[in-house]
C-alpha cells in the first residue's frame, strides 16, 4: 500500500494522530495497573522502542513513504511489548498480593504460556521454512549476555548453511559466529551473535542468513526472546549443579512413567529436571518445584520432510531441545546435565558404607561425580554409560504388570562390563559442550569422552518390558538373571515421593 500527502503539514498531522492513538490506547489498556509498574517505569527494557534503518532512508532524506512505515512498525513493536508486560504486570501482582511462595508455584506458568504462544506462532512458519528449506529457527538461549539462536538443519544439507553468512538486527559490519559441531551435532545449527548487542541493552530483533549464492533469509526473533527471558526468570532455579533433560510425547501412561522417573533420579542425586512436551499441552501434569515442563509440540507430522537419518520424526525436534538444554545449563553454571529417556534409569553399584551425619547415605550419582570426577570435569565433555535391556522373565512371572518400571528385574546373564556398547547415553558438561545429539557429543572446546565401567554405573533400559528383556532381546529363561538392587533399594523411596504433594 502506497500513501500519497499533498504536503508537509498534512504528513505531520498524520503522525501526530498515529502517536496520539497510540499513546491513549497504551494509557486505556494500563489504567488499571499503573500504580504496579511505576516503579519500573525508568527501566529501558520495558518499553524500549527500536526502528531498523528504513530501506527509504538514504543521505539523509526519508520519503513520505518511510515515514508511515516508522509510524507503522513503530506501532506493530508497541504491540509485541504490551504482550510483554501483561505477562510481567500478571507476575509482579501476584507476588505483591501474595508473597514469594506464590511466585514460585505461579512463575513457571508465564514461561509456559510464552511458549505456547510461540507454538502456534511457529506451525505456519515451520511450514514455510520447510517449503523453502532453509533452516528451521527453533528457540533463543542468553549466555553471558551474549544471544545464541538454535535452528534445526536435520531435513537439509547443513554444509550449506554451516557455511553461510548470518547477521543479527542487520548489523551488517558484524557477522554472528557459527559454532562449531561434529558430523551428529550437524541437524542443529548455532550461531553466537557479536559481543556489541549486549542483551542487558539491546533486544534481538532479527537474524538474517545469507548463503554463498546470496540468498537472504530473514528470521524474526522478538518471541524467541521474550520467551528466553521468562526462562531466565521463571524456569532457572539457582543453586543447581545437576541437571537432567529428556522429551516425551503423548497422555496418560508415558506422563506417570516421566513422574516416576524423574523421582528415582532426584533420589540418586538430580537436583532439577526439564521434560519437553512434544504433544498437546494441559494441565494435568504432575507439579514439582524440581520439574518443568516445557510446551515443545512443534507438530512434526504436518511435514514431510526429506528422509534423511536424523529426521526419524520421534527425534527430529528431540535434538533441537537437547541443545536447548545444554544451553540453559552452561548459562546457570550447571556441572554437569545427564540425557536420558524415562525408561532409562541411570544404577549406580556402590557397597560404600558412607552416611551423612544425618544417618542417610549421600546420593550416589552426586557422589560418584564430586568424588571421582570434579577435579577432571574441565577437561571432560562427557561420562558415558552403556545400556543393559532389563525386563520380564515370561517363563516365571504371569503378569508382566509392574508398580514401577525398576521392579522389572531380569537381564540377561551376561556381565554388564562385557556388553557391546549399544544405545549408550551421556552425562554432559555443558560448560564444555554446546551442542548434544541423543548418544554423541555434538560440539564444543572439549569434546573427551570417559566410558564409565558398567559394573559401577549403567543404563537399565526397560523398554517395552512386556516382550521380555527389552525389545533388543527376548531371551529364554536359562539365559536370564535376577537383578533387583534398584527395586530393593528405591521402590518404596519412589512410591512415597510420589504420592507427596
């Protein structure tokens, strides 16, 4: 659409109405909670206004036209803000009216309306991009105030994007930083952008990926990091040094398992867990100050993607969110963050006698990394544990139903310590590694992997334990052993958990 005004005054007049509707309506719609954001009404970032250079604008002289384009994206910006702030002004009054413990049961619920939000957002983009196949922008992590950008490459051929150009809110003297990834790190993509946008000072607007060909895309990134921003708030809690991450899809069973799941490893040593819902959201999700749930249902079916061996469409997004994770740990300073499924339990076999003074014994899993590997952790990117199937023996037991996954108890006779390496998952220090896909270390400064003597610390793999000893196995009874050192020792510690409010 083309504006045309006869002369200066009239083009005045225009944008002083265009500013004054804007000014009465943004007073109209925070009427009612003005007296809860005056005391931040100095605050920069608030309601911090940003024009990118006009494309009109040349030696000095802006044309009638730009100047309603600066009226109009001036107006679309105010726009994004007040989303903003109605998220901030819900949050700062429900702590004034209630006090901190109800932030903390409430805060995470702003997070997770940002990100589905950003869901629906993203369906129609996703499919854009997809039909364009360029890269798929997935979410935002703020490190040492400096913006990282995370896109999945995993239906494309990331050399083309590994070696494109990108620039953030078109600073066009400063190019971002690609960081680098090894061959399986290579379906996600991270760029790091220049130390001069300062995310204490300055918003990320955009990014934009020129290839070698010259073509542009241009992605915007204002919902990315406003969601990233209530992470840091809502979804960061301090004092944790390990972490856990995995993703699921789906209701009813596969939420109890994650919630038993999550319990076992909390009582082995986890001090915060993030489960990513890649399923329709609701609220019936087990409520824990040590989880968090993240929307993450990036509606994977509605694309046909190219068929390539990372984009198995159970995995295709489960490794953008394992970066995202890996991220949010090395911005907290997390020592170390463990990626596993949840039927996947990290056994730890330790006949120390050691108790707190309290008479109970240290969590194995905090101990077993204080002791043994705290002062070796700057030059470790990963601890890697092998995966034992564990199951049911068909022959002995009539019913295969189980309280608790650990209280199926049968693996094969073999040693663990002699068990090919299959399936294997990691404990990950995110101060080293940047980029992480499902078994491998997928990039970062240090990138030295320790396998860990399955004797001492394993993987029970109970996957889909109703065919006997995991899927990989069905195995004749001769052939099976009874191991039930998690199921004696943590089932009733699990049930407990549990069942607490």
């Amino acid at each position: 659409m083309e504006f045309h005004f006869k002369n200066r005054r009239q083009t005045t007049w225009v944008v002083l109405a265009f500013f004054v509707i804007s000014c009465i309506s943004f007073v109209l719609y925070f009427s009612s909670s003005i007296t809860v954001l005056s005391d931040g009404a100095n605050n920069k970032d608030r309601l911090q206004l940003r024009l990118e250079d006009d494309d009109d604008i040349k030696e000095g002289n802006v044309t009638k036209t730009s100047r309603v384009s600066e009226i109009l994206d001036k107006t679309a910006t105010l726009s994004s803000h007040i989303q903003k702030l109605k998220y901030e002004v819900k949050w700062k009054d429900s702590v004034s009216k209630e006090g901190k413990d109800l932030h903390k049961e409430t805060s995470s619920k702003h997070f997770q309306e940002c990100q589905l939000q950003l869901e629906k957002m993203l369906y129609p983009r996703i499919y854009q991009w997809v039909m364009d196949k360029v890269p798929i922008a997935v979410s935002v992590k703020i490190i040492n105030n400096r913006y990282h950008v995370i896109f999945n490459t995993g239906y494309i051929d990331p050399d083309i994007w590994y070696n494109s150009e990108y620039h953030c809110n078109r600073v066009s003297n400063e190019t971002a930083n690609v960081l680098p990834a090894t061959k399986p790190g290579r379906g996600n993509l991270i760029i790091q952008c220049p130390e001069s946008i300062h995310a204490n000072e300055t918003d990320l607007v955009s990014v934009s990926a020129v290839t070698r060909g010259g073509n542009t895309t241009k992605y915007d990134m204002q919902d990315f990091v406003e969601c990233e921003r209530f992470d840091i708030r809502d979804c960061s809690p301090p004092r944790t040094e390990i972490g856990m991450c995995t993703s699921i899809a789906g209701k009813g069973k596969i939420r109890n398992l994650a919630h038993q799941w999550v319990e076992y490893h909390r009582l082995i040593g986890i001090d915060h867990t993030w489960i990513y819902l890649n399923s329709e959201w609701d609220e019936n999700l087990p409520q824990r100050p040590y989880i968090s749930w993240i929307p993450y249902n990036l509606n994977i079916k509605a694309y046909n993607f190219t068929k390539r061996p990372w984009t198995q469409r159970s995995e295709f997004f489960r490794v953008t969110s394992q970066v995202d994770c890996v991220l949010r740990a090395r911005r907290m300073g997390i020592q170390w963050v463990v990626f596993t499924d949840v039927d996947e339990y990290i056994a730890i076999h330790d006949n120390s006698t050691e108790m707190y003074v309290n008479g109970s014994p240290p969590p194995p899993l905090k101990k077993l990394l204080y002791t043994y590997y705290s002062s070796e952790r700057k030059d470790i990117g990963g601890l890697v544990m092998n995966s034992i199937p564990f199951g049911n023996n068909l022959e002995l037991e009539k019913s295969s139903r189980k309280e608790l996954m650990i209280d199926h108890v049968y693996r094969n006779t073999q040693n663990p310590r002699d068990v090919t390496w299959s399936r294997w998952k990691q404990i990950v220090n995110p101060q080293n590694v940047h980029n992480y896909a499902i078994h491998w270390l997928g990039g970062g400064s240090v990138l030295k992997e320790i396998r860990l003597d399955a004797n001492r610390v394993r993987i029970n793999h109970y996957k889909e334990v109703n065919r006997g000893v995991g899927v990989f196995q069905t195995t004749a009874a001769s052939d099976l052993v009874k191991d039930s050192a998690l199921a004696d020792q943590f089932h009733s510690l699990v049930i407990n958990a549990m069942k607490q409010q």
